[in-house]
C-alpha cells in the first residue's frame, strides 16, 4: 500500500466514526440538552420569569447564561 493511500484510508475511518457526531445536529452544553425554541415555549418561559422574578424580555434578548437557566428549569417541569 502507498503512503498517500493509507493516510487517506485512515481519514475516511475517523471520518466516519466522527460523522454520526457531527451530523446529528445534536449537543450539549452545561449539564442539559438545548431544545428548539417554539411558540409552545411561550406560557413554560412565562412561567420561569415568574417564577425566578425576572422582568419580562423577549427570549432573544436574553444572553447564553440566562438561556442555559431557562432550558435546565424546564428540563425538570415537563
């Protein structure tokens, strides 16, 4: 076997077993999973304004920390 081909040989095989990783589409971050943001959040993330006594500000506006907060709550009030 060639050099070359075995170099690439190996790339194809670490791409491979990495792939189903990268691809899913999936992580995780902090200790809980980030679920997609719907309009079915709306009354869950009112609800943990309340209920941490935090104003009121659009899901957006809020930074990574305070979502991560948001998503870990609601992993434990399903």
């Amino acid at each position: 076997m060639r050099p070359g081909f075995r170099m690439l040989s190996a790339l194809m095989i670490v791409g491979a077993l990495a792939s189903p990783v990268v691809v899913s589409g999936c992580y995780h971050h902090g200790g809980y999973d980030h679920a997609a943001w719907s309009d079915s959040e709306g009354p869950y993330y009112a609800r943990w304004e309340q209920e941490t006594h935090r104003d009121h500000k659009d899901w957006a506006q809020r930074n990574g920390g305070e979502q991560g907060q948001y998503w870990s709550w609601r992993h434990d009030h399903q």
